[in-house]
C-alpha cells in the first residue's frame, strides 16, 4: 500500500468502540443531526471499505483527495465491489435522499418522510 494510503487508511480506520459512541450520540440527536451527521458517518465507514480493497500503486490519485466526489459514486463503487449488496445500496441510497432534504431543506420535518 502507498504511504499516501496508508495515511489516509489510518485516518479512516476508527475503532469499534469510537463507532458505538458516535451512534449513541445520534441517537440522542435531534432527526436532522441525526441525518446529516449519521450519513457523514456511513460516508466515513465506506470510505474505509473501499480503501481496504485498493491496489499499492504510488502513481495513482489517492480517493481521499477528491478521486471519489459525491457520495452516490461512492455507494456505487462499493456496491460494485462487492462490499455490499444492491439491498444495502438502495437503503444507503435512500439514507441520502433523507439527508439530503434535511440538509438543504430548512423547513423539511421528519413528519414528511412517511409520506
């Protein structure tokens, strides 16, 4: 693995416990904290599982620095990859569309979602 990817492996890599403590906390959140900052953190976890499966090539562009824009390409690679199956992709999917509405719709309640 490149010393760039390590790097950035590193810094994704978080352990059990921090995860545990991290969806404690949101559970205690309000529906939008919840969404925008629980996606922050799917986003994160699938970052590192995509990482985990990437080739040692030094010359190559490292992911973190912008190779993956967007969390969509992202779902999709993994997706791709195998890491998950096309249920999992389209509840992830699904998850963004909710973070999405909460994070650039002001008035979006959580009433709405069940309609």
């Amino acid at each position: 693995m490149s010393s760039k990817l390590k790097a950035a492996a590193k810094v994704a890599d978080v352990g059990l416990g921090e995860v545990f403590r991290d969806f404690h906390e949101l559970h205690n959140s309000g529906d939008r904290v919840t969404a925008i900052v629980g996606c922050a953190l799917i986003e994160d976890r699938l970052m590192d599982a995509i990482s985990r499966r990437l080739i040692d090539d030094p010359t190559s562009p490292n992911p973190y620095d912008g190779g993956l824009p967007g969390f969509g390409p992202k779902i999709r690679l993994a997706y791709l990859l195998g890491i998950f199956g096309a249920e999992a992709r389209d509840n992830i999917l699904a998850i963004v569309t909710i973070r999405n509405r909460f994070a650039h719709r002001p008035g979006f309640v959580t009433s709405t979602i069940s309609s």
